[in-house]
C-alpha cells in the first residue's frame, strides 16, 4: 500500500477482489460490508480462489517428509517464515488498535533473522522453560 490505499481508515469489513476491467484486463474492486459477496460472486467464476500460501507450504513441508532426501527442502525458509510473521504481527496490531495505529513503519531489523528488534519492541526470551529443549 506505498501508493494506494485499499482500505477506507481503518474499515475492517472491505473486501477486496480481482474483477475484469471493461478492457479485460484485471483490476481492483473494493467494496464494505453487505455489498461483498455479491460483488466476489460475479468474478468468482472467472478465477480460481486465490492462493494463501500456506496450504502449498504445509504440502510441500509434508512431500518433504515423505520423501527425505538433502536436495528436498521445504519453500518457507526461515527468512520467509520471519517474514510472514512479521506481517500477521504487525496486521493484528493495527487491528487491535485502530484510531492510535494510523500507519506502521516497517524496519528492515523486524525482517532479519540475525536481529532481536520485533514490531511491539519487546526482545524475545529464550531463556524461558518451554524454550528449552
């Protein structure tokens, strides 16, 4: 969102969906509560559901056990998990916090695996009992 703002301040029940363009090519439709499923409903038969990632990554991550072997890694590396948690973390911040969270500013630190900077500020502890081993 560094150039367009899907979300209307801090509305929770925008949904967003692919539709065509009268050109055919894709673009986007926002639409808030009672006007969604309709809306999805048109372009629904014309795409497949998108793709969330993790169920292709828990797939794999099983084909892998499966079939053990040093060339068959999983695709969610810890560099891609970190991310991915970053994300979620900092989603579910500013949804908690909707009028004090106007906008976060993602720090390339949050995204290093090599670093303890975390987006609530609070160093993790692996000195606690369920870390241990």
């Amino acid at each position: 969102e560094q150039d367009v703002m899907l979300y209307k301040g801090s509305a929770k029940d925008t949904r967003v969906t692919v539709a065509k363009a009268k050109d055919g090519s894709p673009t986007l439709d926002t639409t808030e509560s009672g006007g969604g499923p309709a809306a999805a409903g048109k372009a629904g038969g014309d795409y497949a559901p998108p793709s969330r990632g993790y169920t292709e990554e828990m797939e794999h991550w099983a084909w892998c056990i499966r079939n053990p072997s040093p060339e068959n890694q999983p695709r969610c590396k810890p560099e891609v998990a970190i991310a991915d948690a970053v994300i979620a973390l900092v989603s579910n911040i500013a949804l908690a916090n909707p009028a004090t969270q106007a906008r976060t500013e993602f720090k390339p630190e949050w995204f290093d695996i090599a670093s303890d900077e975390t987006p609530e500020g609070v160093k993790p502890d692996t000195s606690r009992d369920r870390y241990k081993a």
